[in-house]
C-alpha cells in the first residue's frame, strides 16, 4: 500500500470515528480560540455560508472527542460582508483583541491577500479559503491554503476543454477569483492549443453581465468558460440563449449559487472535487454526517471549512501547549488527508494538491452527476 493510499485510509478511519461519536468526552481548561472570518453576507456568502456551517461541525466534533490536548476548541467566526477592508478589521480585531491563536478564511481573494498583509509579518497561521493566485501570496510562509491554487484551477478546465476537442474558446470571469484564474489560462493555452475568442470580466458581486455575455456569444465560441463566485453570469448565458458547453470553476459549485441560478442550473460542468450527491469513499462519513447535522447536501466548500478546522486542530496539538505561532506554523507543514483532497502543506503552492484530484461533475436540473471523465495519471 502507497503512503497516500495509507495517509486516505488513516483520514477515513478517523472521519468515521468523528461520525460515529455517542457521546462527549470531556475537555478542561480555559478554550483554545481559533479565529475565523467569512462573507456570509454580501457577494461571496455562496462561499461563507458553507464554510462556517463546516467550521461549526468541525468544532463539535473535535470537541466531542476531547478537543484539543483535552482543551476545549473555541471558533469565533466573523463576517466580512465580501469586503476586504471589513475582512482587515476583523483580523485586527481577533488576533490583538482576542487573541485567537490562528485564522481561518476569508472566503475572497481580495480578502485573503489584505489579511495575510497583517498574519505574515507576525507568523501568525492562517488557512486560507482561497486557493494561491497573486504572486505575493507565495512569500507568505504562514498562510496555507485549502483549495487548490488558481493555476491548477486553470489546467483542470483546460483539460476538459481538450476532452471535448474543442478550440475556440470563450470566457466570462470576474475581477476577484476569476481574475486569478484567467491569468494562469491565458499562460497555459498555447500548450492546450486552444484559442481565446473572447474573454469578458465583470465586477464581483455584479448583477448583471448581459452586455459581457452577449460579447462572449457573438464571438462563436465552441465552449464557455465561467469562472466567478456568483450566479448571475450562468442566468444571463442562459437568458441569451447560449447553446455551447458551459465549464464552470468550483468557485461556483455551492448550493447557494445553484439556487440563485434557477433555471440556469442545467447542462454545466464542473471541475471540483466533492459531489455530495455521490461521494469519493473517503468523502461519504463527512458527507452523512452534514446531511445528519444540517439536513442538506455537503459539496466543496463546507469540506473546505472542515479540513481547515481539523488541519489547524491537528497543528496546535502537535506544537503542544504554549507553542509559539511560527511552531504551530512549522508543525502544518507536510502531508494532511482530508476530506476535500489530500495535501501536502510543505509544497511551493501551500497545498500539494495534484490535477488528478478533480473529480468533475454535470449539473442537470439543480442536481450534481459525476460524469466519468477523470484527469490521466
């Protein structure tokens, strides 16, 4: 058995454990306070809202089994509304009035990159609910990341692209995420041997890109690519009737923008990694036990929320009682499995990561179907 294979197994064994928890174990001590901050207001709350209600059943069940070192865990979870100043303030706030020993969040790129401006200089651990995009995120040793960096976003799109032998290629992005995502594209096409025949980027939080959509058809594209943090691009693609394939980032894979896309929901795939509607085998505990919790279905972003809560857990465990944050830090490095895909946080992307973790899914009808494309080894 490979040391992945024994590192997924190991992950599973505990999420079951977590799952199958009768009762409470007891914790002392005065709580350890972890810090977190996510949009569950505003144009990302498609993002936050999953991820705090992961991060919540992440706490409960840590704690169900004696929480940290037999200390309990205590998150204090704050919205940044989609705002990175407010995202600035509240980091000030938990880390020098509360005193939280490490952060989770934001839900937003732009929030990422402002917050991680006042945790790197102090080596304070973040995990970040945005995957590595801007250059400067690559010096900041401290702050982790959960999903995958925004250059593998872009192979994974570009690679059912090359399944459906298309070449023109049309792009509706916004100017956070999506952003990110178009600048590693437009590096990569040559090697795809794809052309870009309209690319049209929209503010994040826009509520309407008609004119950009409408751009993007009259260029005849043979594939539509979105990539953003919103539903509305997939409600105006469809309101114009755009026939083509829609590939869609898993920026856009939760719940909440499946909902505000209504009749849009259909006919789009998605590069991603959790379908709740059929789990890989190591994802079906977590995925049960959020269903049990919350009577609704986990995909990509309440995964982020757990395994970053588990993840930082795991660390300050490690670096023991005391530990200084730069410790803490240290101890996240290397290999973790969790439920979204295994990583390795000693990686150059700060998630180790492989293209072949994507798994990639049909919406038809609201609903997700895994469709048997895989990533070639």
């Amino acid at each position: 058995m490979t040391m992945q294979s024994l590192m997924r197994l190991a992950g599973v064994t505990a999420l079951l454990a977590l799952a199958g928890v009768p009762g409470h174990a007891q914790t002392s001590g005065e709580p350890i306070k972890i810090g977190a901050i996510v949009s569950i207001t505003g144009a990302g709350a498609g993002l936050g809202v999953p991820e705090r209600n992961g991060m919540l059943l992440a706490e409960k069940t840590i704690n169900a089994k004696g929480g940290i070192n037999g200390r309990p865990l205590k998150l204090l979870i704050e919205d940044d509304a989609s705002n990175p100043d407010t995202a600035l303030t509240k980091a000030n706030g938990l880390l020098f009035t509360e005193k939280v020993i490490g952060l989770l969040g934001p839900s937003l790129t732009a929030s990422t990159v402002a917050v991680g401006g006042v945790t790197h200089p102090s080596k304070i651990p973040q995990i970040a609910f945005t995957g590595i995009g801007t250059p400067i995120e690559k010096e900041r040793k401290c702050v982790m990341h959960v999903p995958p960096p925004q250059r593998l976003n872009a192979q994974a799109l570009l690679e059912y692209v090359k399944f459906l032998k298309a070449t023109k290629v049309g792009v509706l992005h916004d100017a956070g995420y999506g952003n990110a995502v178009m600048a590693e594209l437009k590096q990569l096409i040559e090697q795809y041997g794809v052309k870009f025949v309209a690319v049209e980027k929209f503010e994040v939080g826009a509520t309407d890109t008609t004119t950009q959509a409408a751009k993007v058809k009259a260029a005849q594209p043979e594939v539509l690519l979105i990539i953003a943090t919103s539903a509305t691009p997939f409600r105006n693609a469809k309101q114009l009737q755009m026939t083509q394939p829609v590939i869609a980032a898993f920026g856009s894979s939760s719940y909440e923008y499946v909902s505000a896309m209504g009749s849009a929901a259909d006919n789009i795939t998605f590069a991603e990694f959790v379908i709740g509607e059929d789990p890989l085998p190591h994802q079906k505990a977590f995925v049960d036990l959020y269903k049990q919790t919350y009577n609704s279905t986990a995909k990509n972003f309440e995964a982020i929320g757990w395994d970053a809560v588990h993840i930082m857990a795991q660390a300050i465990g490690k670096a023991g009682a005391g530990a200084s944050p730069q410790a803490i830090c240290d101890a996240m490095r290397g290999p973790y499995s969790g439920v979204l895909a295994t990583y390795d946080f000693s990686a150059d992307d700060m998630t180790g990561i492989k293209l072949t973790s994507y798994v990639y899914s049909k919406l038809v009808g609201g609903k997700y179907t895994r469709l048997p494309f895989r990533v070639a080894q």
